[in-house]
C-alpha cells in the first residue's frame, strides 16, 4: 500500500502594505491635460492597490498625450509597488474602418531607462462604433519602484497616455483612467 502526501505550502500572496502611501503631489502635462489647467484630479487620496484620475480635456480626432506624474509618501517601510493594469473609459466615436489605439508608458522617475508600454485599442469595421467604453490593458513585464524606506515613499510614478486616432474618422473624450497596482516586499 502506497502513502501519498501532500505538503501544503502558504501561497504567496500580494497585497497593499499595511499602511499605503498617501498622495501628495499629482502634476501633469501633455497636448491632452496642459499643465496648470485643472484638467485632472485624483480619484484616489492613497497608493493602495489601484490608482485614479478624472480627465476634463483629455479630448481629440487624431492624438493627445497626458502625462500624470504621482508623488505619495507614509506608506509602510520595505515595499515595492508596479503598475499591472491601466483602464481608461470615455465617449468614444469611430466611423468606417477606423480604429483607437491606446499607448501608456509607465516608470519611475528614479529609474526612467526602465520604462513599459502598455498598448490596446478598438477597432471599428463598420459603419459605426459610438458609444461609452472602456479600454483595459495589463502587462506581466513589472516595473517596480524603489523599495520605500522609513519616510514611506516609493518614488515619482510616471503615466503618460496617448490614445490614437487612425483611419476614416474617430473621436475620443476621455473621462478616467485607474490603474491596479501590484505590492511586493523588498
């Protein structure tokens, strides 16, 4: 008679520190939310395990960038936190065979040279897409921050969007984005 055991390892699991960074600076900048125009605002008072802004601006037929740059601090010391995934939803128009493309690049200001991009989109094949939407996209390829020392914080995070208009006709008028963030102990 055979004996089979099975050993039971604790899962590894990843959660927002137990004291989240607040947010203490929001600035930003781009064609898509000009800076010192009040055309964003944060959602969100903390760096816990998402992130969001309103958009009033953030409007366009062809392209825009709005470039969000976050500022947190008093979080829990010994943590490390990275964008996984960035939705965006808004008033989108596309007519014939048209198409929204969707670009995010995410970093952390003290290791800008390691930068992701997160892409998605819509694609219209006819006759119309006129509708509320929501473009989601993620990504397995983390970059972290740094990992948070006694003041709590982990750095500069850098989003810059830029949605694309190609083909026959688009329109966009984005009203939010949020991003899901990843924890990590460091």
């Amino acid at each position: 008679m055979r004996s089979f055991f099975l050993l039971s390892l604790p899962a590894l699991i990843l959660a927002a520190p137990p004291s989240s960074p607040r947010i203490t600076s929001l600035v930003f900048s781009g064609s898509g939310c000009p800076n010192n125009s009040g055309s964003v605002k944060s959602d969100t008072a903390y760096l816990g395990d998402n992130a969001a802004v309103s958009f009033n601006q953030l409007r366009g037929e062809s392209t825009d960038n709005c470039a969000v740059h976050i500022q947190s601090t008093g979080g829990s010391q010994g943590w490390q936190v990275a964008v996984k995934e960035i939705t965006y939803e808004g008033n989108v128009v596309l007519k014939g065979a048209s198409e929204l493309d969707t670009f995010t690049q995410v970093f952390w200001s003290e290791n800008a040279g390691n930068t992701g991009v997160l892409t998605g989109g819509l694609t219209c094949s006819g006759p119309e897409i006129r509708d509320y939407v929501t473009v989601r996209s993620s990504t397995a390829d983390l970059k972290w921050s740094k990992c948070t020392s006694a003041d709590g914080n982990p750095g500069i995070l850098n989003v810059n969007f830029r949605p694309v208009i190609q083909g026959e006709y688009g329109y966009y008028d984005f009203k939010h984005a949020s991003w899901k963030l990843e924890w990590r102990r460091c």
